[in-house]
C-alpha cells in the first residue's frame, strides 16, 4: 500500500462491493482477522483482502495507508475483543485478574492473528482505553503513580507474552501439537528415579499441568507480589 490513506469524513465511496456490502474499516478489519485465522500471515495482503471483499484492492488505501497500517488495526481489535464485557466490580485483584485472563483467552482463541499482533504498541482507540482502565485499577487501588506504571508494564507484558506463546502453541499444525504432548509420556515418563529422581517423583503433576497454559498462576503470583507492595493506609 501506499501514502494515499483518506479521513474517515472524506472518503465518498459508498456503493456496495461484489458482496453487497459496503466497504469499511470495520468490515476490512474483519475480514483481514477471518482470512488471518484460515491462511495465516500471507493472507494479510492487499489482493487477498481484495478479493474476498469483493472490491478493487487499490480501494484500501482510501483506508489504510500500508499494510502495517492495517496490521495495528487487526492488533486493536484484538485488544478490544478481549475487553468486551468486561466490567469494573471495584476490587482491583477481581478487575486484573479478569482483564488478564481475557487477554489470553482472545489471543489463544485467535492464534494466527495473536502470533503477529501481540508484540506491536497500536496507539489506537481500543489500547488506550485498556491503559486507561489498567491504570485506573491501580491508582483507584492506592498504588502511587510511580508504581503503578511499573506494575501496569509487568501485568501487560506477562499478559501479551504468555498470549503469544499460548497462541503459538494453539498455532502448531495437530501433527505437531500431539507430538510435544507425547514427549512427556514418551521421553519424561521413561526417565529413571536413579538419574531424575525429582522428575519421577512429580511425573503425573507436571505432565497434567503442562498440558495448559502456565498464565493462570503466574497471573495469581503476580497478584500476590503486587499485594505485597500495595501501601497500607497508615503506610500512606
């Protein structure tokens, strides 16, 4: 794509595509994340989005200047999936631990997409409200402003990397997937008390538990390291 991107009050075009619909931000963003979930990330190209809307893909520019454009567009949406019907109940361990776990839900559940949008900073309307509300829980909490960001840093970053891993896992071809699941009873469950002793003795536990996601408990860690710091009233 290229520098011809249009204001949203300014672009005219409204006749539908092939489709019968009517081109949009929306819909290309939409679209962009259904053939991203069945082709992976070559299909994030102007001619496959072309296509599949129906529309000229010289069209897109009147929506997006390139296609990293479009990329933080996707990574957006991403975000602001994650937070719908989220609500603040006013404990702030009850509205991160949620925001959290929403986080690596919407990422695992969209692995391809997650895989190239997780990492990328969109500045865009979803991901601030997220910071907004992130630091809101904090600084309502009592956290004084410096540690707040400090913690706000952490809980996103464990949040968006454990999503990237969960995604990528969840990405893995079956073939493949099965085959690191097998490892653990084909080589882990094999080895000797006399040269593993500790992993013999856990064997059972450590391959149920890694058959999951290791986010839900190092989310409670971090809870529980952030308590630690929260200031007490008479410490404020």
């Amino acid at each position: 794509m290229s520098e011809r991107v249009v204001p949203e009050g300014s672009r005219q075009r409204r006749r539908p595509t092939k489709q019968g619909a009517v081109l949009s931000e929306r819909l290309i963003v939409d679209t962009a994340l259904r053939l991203i979930a069945q082709h992976g990330a070559e299909a994030l190209s102007v001619r496959r989005l072309g296509a599949a809307l129906g529309a000229d893909p010289t069209a897109l520019y009147r929506y997006f200047r390139n296609t990293d454009a479009l990329l933080l567009a996707v990574a957006d949406e991403m975000i602001g999936r994650a937070q719908e019907g989220w609500t603040a109940t006013g404990d702030w361990r009850t509205d991160l631990r949620a925001m959290g776990l929403r986080i690596n839900s919407c990422y695992r559940n969209n692995p391809q997409a997650a895989a190239l949008a997780a990492h990328r900073t969109t500045g865009r309307p979803h991901e601030t409200l997220a910071v907004e509300r992130i630091l809101g829980i904090l600084r309502g909490a009592g956290f004084p402003d410096d540690l707040a960001v400090r913690i706000y840093h952490a809980f996103v970053d464990q949040a968006l990397a454990f999503a990237a891993q969960d995604a990528a896992a969840a990405a893995l071809p079956t073939a493949a997937r099965e085959k690191d699941e097998e490892v653990w009873h084909a080589v882990y469950g094999r080895l000797s008390p006399d040269t593993h002793p500790n992993i013999a003795a856990t064997f059972p536990l450590l391959a149920a538990d890694m058959s999951g996601s290791g986010y839900p408990f190092a989310l409670e860690l971090m809870l529980a390291a952030v308590e630690a710091l929260r200031p007490t009233e008479r410490g404020a």
